[in-house]
C-alpha cells in the first residue's frame, strides 16, 4: 500500500458521545506547532548537519531505539562510516560490530544494502524523492517521508509512533496504532498536515518532537503544549485514553544454554547461522531448545564435563530467552568445531548480540561491552515501526 493510497482512504473511530474530531490540524495549529518546534527542538547530532544520508543513519537508528541510546551510536557510525561510500564498501561484520547495542540487526543489514544500491543506482547520493527511496532496501513510508521532508522541504507525510499518538489526542480518534483503520487514518492525517504546511519538514518533525518530550504516553504535559487549543483529547479531559492500548504481545519463552570456555585469555566463540534471531552474530557456543536441557545433555553437546555459572531471562520484542550459563568444569575445554578462540581484549570487535555480552559477563570474563550496549532501549509500544527481534 503506497503513502498516497493511505492518505486517501481515512477514516476514524471516536469515542461515545463525542463530538466528530477535526479532519486534520487547522492551519493555525500548524504555525504554532512549527514555531514551537523551531524555538525548542533538542540539539540532536544530526540535526546539525542535514544530509540525506545523515537522516537515512539516524532515522534508522531512531526505529525501535531510544533518542539518548541512538546519540553515541550515531555520532561512532558516522565517524567510521561518514560517507555513503565508505558505508557500502565495508565488510558486512565491520558494519555489524558498529551496529552493536543497538539491536534490531536487520536494520544494519539493510542500511548497508541500501548504501550499495545508491552508490550502484543512484551516483552515490541519496535520492531525495520519497518514491525513490521507497525502492532502498529497508526503506518503508516513515523513513522515506522524513528523508524527504525534513531534509528536503518535499511535501511527504510521516507517521511514527509519537506522530500517531499526537495525531490520535489531537482529533480525539481511538483507533489503535496497530489496527489497519488507525494506520489508514493517522497517513491520512498526517498527509493534511504536510499539505498545509509551509515548511513540512518542520512541522513534522514538530509533531515527532512533540510527541517524544511533551506529548508522552503516559502524562502528557498539556500545560506546555503549543497545540492544547485544538486538542481534543485534552478537552475532553482524558488525553491518555487516545489512542487505545496496542493489544499486550504474548511472549514464546525459549530455553537457550550458552558455554563460557576462557583459556589462556581467549574466549571460544561461534557464529550463528544466516537466518533467526541474531543472524550471522557471533556469541559463546550456545544449545537452544524449548524446554531447559539437563546437564547431561548438554556435557554431551560440548564434550566435556560443565558447571552452572548463572542464569537470566533476556526480553526481546516477541521471546524471554530463559540462559542457563555454563562454564568448563575443569581444564578440559571444548574443541569447538565451528568456533574462533578469541583473545579478550578484542571481543568488541566481533558483532555480539547484547543477549551475548550479558552471557560472556554472566559467565565472569571481565569483557566490557561497547557503550551504546548498556543504556535503556525503546519500549515496544513507543517503537516506530516493526523491524525484527533485538
Ligand atoms: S494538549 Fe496534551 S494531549 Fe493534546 S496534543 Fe498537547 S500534550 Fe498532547
């Protein structure tokens, strides 16, 4: 479904009782969000230095991961991969290693594929047309619409997570972010906003700007909101009640056992496989099952005699992997078929999960992950788009 096939088939759901919401933000509406945002948007690094590439990394970045997470992320990125060029002429492990903390590696995948398509389609500039950007690997509306609005000025809708909730309490609509009549209408929305705007891509960085520092999921400060006059929501006195709660998702729990082998200060890692969660990463060698493995078992599997270290649960966005960690039980070490002994010290050059990190430090090998691994990740429900497990 295109962007223009979405702007036009709107429709809304309101709640009993209540009077028919706006169609779309009035004119007015739009200046004061387009000033507010002009007089208070956070210094973000990328804001700094509009480029279409630079927009193409953070808006990458920004699904699924939070603003303060993606910060340092970003600015490291850029440093070793500042040009589309160099992007697309880098090993893929070079740009899984600099994607790590940020989970989601799909997303790098794609970002890398995308840089090789614009230097192999496009001369090595990044297209400015949303439509062409569409073609990218990885490239759906949100992303497409904000390269090419705010970097470009193009009259593009976007609707993300924070854009839909603004959108949602502004007309007093309930339909839910993740039902196809809330998307259809929030598109809908969203394209009248960037049609009777003067400067779109400020006004749609206005409403994602909004919705990330005033207009929050839960108390919203209306208060501060340079858009309050025409908040429906807030009229009616219940502005967190829009949109309605995305459906809670049930989780699959796993079983995974993970073997923590140091000898004469490496560490035995394997890869994984090119396709699940975690393709192609690199972790301890691990057996993963439905149900915890006894240890027998798992001796079996590694052909020597273990211990139990620890054990953690690891969240991602559709499983708990329940980790038992093991460790050698005596100076017998694995032979590891398929694996690399890696010296300590350059196991952050090694794209490692944050699943994997949490086991090499479970199983008390003194490594430190990357930075960016250890800050707060993006709640599910305030994520922009669907990408693919953590
Ligand atoms: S008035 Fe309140 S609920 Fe309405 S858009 Fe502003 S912050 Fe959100």
């Amino acid at each position: 479904v295109t962007v223009r096939n979405l702007a036009s088939k709107g429709s809304s759901r309101r709640p009993a009782g209540a009077e028919p919401a706006p169609a779309a933000l009035p004119g007015p509406a739009i200046e004061a969000l387009e000033r507010w945002f002009l007089a208070h948007a956070r210094d973000l690094p990328w804001r700094r230095l509009r480029s279409g590439y630079a927009a193409l990394v953070s808006e990458t970045m920004l699904q699924q991961t939070q603003v303060q997470r993606v910060v340092g992320a970003y600015l490291a990125f850029m440093e070793r991969f500042p040009t589309v060029d160099a992007l697309a002429g880098a090993p893929e492990q070079e740009v899984l290693a600099a994607w790590q903390g940020l989970g989601y590696y799909r997303r790098a995948r794609h970002l890398h594929a995308a840089a090789k398509a614009i230097v192999r389609d496009h001369g090595g500039r990044v297209p400015e047309g949303a439509e062409v950007l569409r073609t990218l690997p990885g490239v759906g509306p949100y992303t497409a619409g904000a390269v090419s609005s705010i970097v470009h000025g193009h009259r593009e809708p976007i609707v993300d997570g924070n854009v839909h909730r603004v959108l949602s309490r502004l007309a007093g609509c309930t339909a839910s972010a993740t039902s196809a009549e809330g998307r259809l209408w929030a598109w809908d929305q969203a394209g009248k906003v960037a049609q009777g705007a003067d400067r779109p891509g400020v006004a749609n960085e206005g409403m994602m700007e909004l919705g990330a520092t005033v207009c929050t999921p839960a108390s919203p400060r209306c208060g501060e909101c340079p858009v309050a006059t025409w908040c429906r929501a807030r009229a009616l006195g219940t502005p967190e009640a829009f949109p309605a709660p995305k459906p809670r998702v049930e989780r699959r729990t796993v079983h995974w056992h993970a073997l923590v082998a140091v000898h004469e200060g490496r560490v035995l890692l394997e890869q994984r496989g090119d396709r699940g969660l975690w393709a192609r990463l690199w972790q301890p060698p691990t057996v993963e099952g439905d149900q915890r493995a006894p240890r027998e078992e798992l001796e079996q599997a590694w052909g020597i005699a273990v211990r139990e270290c620890a054990a953690f649960d690891h969240i991602t966005s559709h499983r708990t992997v329940r980790f038992l960690v093991c460790a050698p039980a005596g100076s017998e070490m694995p032979r590891g078929r398929d694996g690399r002994w890696v010296p300590l010290a350059q196991v952050g050059d090694y794209p490692l999960a944050n699943a994997a990190w949490r086991v090499l430090q479970a199983g008390e090998t003194g490594v430190t992950p990357p930075p960016s691994a250890s800050g707060p990740r993006r709640a599910p429900r305030a994520a922009r788009s669907a990408a693919t497990d953590s």
